[in-house]
C-alpha cells in the first residue's frame, strides 16, 4: 500500500482514480478547489475504503496554492515531526477547456487554463520527481488527450505540451527507479464536457469512452511501465491517423477550445 496525490480530485477522471486508487488500498491526497467537495470526497472513501485520504484544497492557478501542493510533494517521510507518508504516484489530472474563442475571449481565462494544465504539471512533476528519485521509486501519471495530436486552440496546445513534457521526463527518469506516463483518452463520459458548454448530442456513440476503463487502462500502463497511455483501439488508431495526416488536415477537422 502506497500513497497518491489526484489533481483535479472531485470529479471526472480524478474522482474516479481516487476510487480506482483507494479500493486498491492506496491512500491518497486529494486535491482540487471546492472545500466542501473534497470533505465529502474524502468521507465516502474513507468509509467504503477504510484508507487514510488527506484533504488538500488548491487551486492550481494561483501559485501559493500550488507552492503548497509542491511542498506536500517533497515530503519524504523523514522529516522529523511529520507524520505524513510520501507520495509514491503523482496523477496531474486537473485541467479544464477554455470554451470560447481565442480572439474574442477572455485572456484571463486562457492564461488560467496555461497555469492549471502546463505549469501546475511542470511544477508539481518536479517536486514529485525529486523525491522519488531520492528514495528510488515512484511514478508521475500525467492526463493528457488525444486533443494534444489536433489543431483545437489553448486545450489541445497545453495538452500537446503534457504529452511531450511527459516523454522528456521519462527519458530522463530512466534507470532511476521512477516513472513517467501520459494518459491521452479522447472523448469520455463525465462532467467536463457540460463545464466546456460541449453538446455530447454531437458525438458519435462510438466516440465515447467509460471513466472507469480509461482509468484501469492508464493505471495498468503505469504498473508496466508505458510512456505513452491511450485507452482504446480505437484512440490508439485515431492517435495513429492523426499523426500520419497532413496538418492542414488536422486543421481543417479542428478540435476543443
């Protein structure tokens, strides 16, 4: 039994690593912006699980919250006085599409969304990374997107950076123990298209994937070691499309915002 710290905790993905995490007898660090949320979170867990589950509110946009999250990151275990267990996986899930245009938009918003879905994962991948080094195991799961391989605005572009940060990070991680993996699902059932003002009538059927399978398939890719997680046959050949079609068409199909 270990210790993981889940971004973005509360809903979505995040809330079901959590589960996935805590049934698997991990206790787990808990991160996101609503207080209340995050109690409540953390109460069922605690009760259906029976695992510790530390509350830590942040937002990931404002940097003394994230300072925090880093420093709980650093933690090793042997810091006299501290009780608190070591982060064993780092999952940086929090993250959010602008849903607006670039132009005409709010700079404010786009610039948030850089803070939570680049330099929150940068920051907190660094932390995380120094002291699993130091004790010689560990692992960073990074969610990233299918999205990352398209031409859809500030979204696609700060997932295109997870994705090329997190094989960086694994290049230089080899031999020491740690790991690091990106989880790039394409299109799944939960809150965040409804937050994106996304109409999931659009679509296909075929088009959507489950949390709980995305969720299993990026943690089995972690245990074994993968750089590169896409849940599905069929993201695993959309991804292989993508990368293969000439760029204008890429464009021409666009993508989130």
């Amino acid at each position: 039994m270990g210790t993981a710290l889940v971004t973005g905790a509360t809903a979505g993905l995040g809330l079901e690593f959590v589960w996935q995490l805590a049934t698997a007898r991990h206790d787990v660090v808990v991160v996101a912006r609503d207080t209340d949320r995050l109690d409540q979170v953390a109460a069922q867990v605690r009760a259906a699980a029976g695992v510790r589950v530390e509350v830590l509110p942040a937002d990931l946009s404002v940097p003394e919250d994230l300072d925090r999250v880093a420093e709980r990151l650093a933690v090793t275990g042997e810091e006299e006085g501290d009780d608190r267990r070591p982060v064993g996986l780092l999952v940086n899930n929090a993250g959010f599409a602008t849903a607006q245009s670039f132009v005409r938009g709010d700079l404010g918003r786009e610039l948030a969304a850089l803070d939570v879905m680049v330099r929150a994962v940068v920051v907190l991948s660094h932390a995380a990374a120094r002291q699993m080094t130091s004790r010689g195991r560990g692992a960073v799961l990074n969610v990233a997107s299918v999205a990352a391989l398209t031409a859809g605005g500030t979204y696609s572009a700060a997932k295109a950076y997870v994705r090329t940060f997190t094989e960086g990070l694994a290049v230089e991680l080899q031999g020491t123990g740690v790991t690091a993996t990106v989880v790039c699902p394409g299109f799944v059932r939960t809150e965040f298209h409804d937050r994106a003002g996304l109409d999931p009538t659009t679509i296909p059927e075929a088009g959507w994937l489950d949390a709980p399978s995305v969720v299993a398939e990026a943690l089995a890719d972690v245990r074994r070691g993968a750089v590169i997680s896409t849940p599905s046959v069929r993201y695993k050949a959309a991804s292989a499309l993508l990368r293969l079609a000439p760029r204008a068409a890429v464009r021409a199909a666009g993508g989130f915002r």
